[in-house]
C-alpha cells in the first residue's frame, strides 16, 4: 500500500484533523447564524400549524449544524486519549440519531396534514447515513491508533451538505409561503 493510500484509508486523530474540524464548526458556526438570521425574518411563518412539516425540518438543519459544530468542538479538545474523543463521538451520533427519528413521524404527519407527499422523508435520510458513520467510526476507532478517514470526513461533510440543503428548503418555502401561494411545497 503507497503512503497516500495508507494516508486516506487511515489517520490518526489529533494535528491532522486540526485544521478540518476548525473549518467544519466554524463553517457550521456561520450558516446556523444565517438560518437564524433569514428565518427570523418571517418566524411567524413557521409558527402557523399548516407549516409543521417545514417547522421540523428546520429543527433538523438547525441540528444538523449543531452536530457538526458539538463533533468538532470534541476532537478540537486537547485530549490526549483519542478513546475518550471516540466514546464521545458515538454518543453524540446516537443522540443524534435518536432525535432525529424522534423527530421524523411529527415531519411526516404535519406534511400528509398539509397534503403533501412523504417525499420530503428522503432530506432526513442523508443525516441518519451520517449518525451511521459516526457511530461506526466511534465503533472501528476505539482502542486503536487509526480511524478510517472516510469514517470521520464524510459524516461531517454530509452533514453540512444536508443540512444547507434543507436551509435552502426552508427559506424557499417561507419565501412562497410570504408571497401569498396557499401550498408553496
């Protein structure tokens, strides 16, 4: 195996994630800001019971972000056991996890009151394959030198990518929504 393979199948925590998890949360940091931002524009939006389905998918991005910032906060630590980083880690994806699908039938109800599709379900997807690959990570990392750098990359940059997606979502919904359409999704 080439030292660059070597280098991508595993890392070590630590000086070499430095950089990426600072990035990640101050990334997340920004956009959760954004969200707040834009929606408090028209919060009242959110707060009528025919738009539950986009409440809930909101209270998902605005988790979604905080999850990569509380995971980067963890390993930004400066811990000198990557063990406790791991456990940490994997407690943090099955919270996630479990209140996101928690949260999921409250979505689903609210979007079949409104009379759309479960379409939507498929933006709560991309964060549960996240949950998943932290807590594997947390499960394969604990007690050796190495975890798998795709383990710890893509769940952050899944995450980023889903709940941006669903930000964007939200705040086309709640521009349709202010301009007068009676079901903008």
């Amino acid at each position: 195996m080439s030292p660059a393979s070597a280098m991508i199948a595993a890392a070590p925590l630590g000086e070499r994630w430095h950089d990426f998890y600072l990035l990640a949360g101050t990334a997340a940091v920004t956009l959760v800001g954004l969200l707040f931002v834009s929606l408090s524009l028209h919060v009242q939006v959110l707060f009528q019971s025919e738009h539950g389905d986009f409440r809930e998918l909101a209270l998902q991005a605005f988790q979604g972000y905080l999850y990569v910032l509380v995971s980067a906060l963890v390993f930004l630590l400066p811990a000198d056991d990557a063990s406790w980083q791991l456990v940490t880690y994997g407690f943090i994806n099955v919270v996630m996890l479990a209140r996101a699908l928690l949260r999921l039938p409250r979505f689903l109800k609210a979007r079949r009151a409104r009379g759309g599709s479960a379409a939507g379900v498929a933006r709560f997807t991309t964060p549960f394959v996240a949950y998943g690959l932290g807590i594997l990570a947390a499960v394969q990392g604990i007690g050796k030198e190495a975890v798998g750098a795709v383990t710890l990359l893509a769940p952050i940059m899944l995450m980023l990518m889903s709940a941006t997606r669903m930000a964007w979502d939200i705040l086309e919904y709640v521009g349709k929504a202010k301009a007068g359409g009676s079901n903008p999704a």
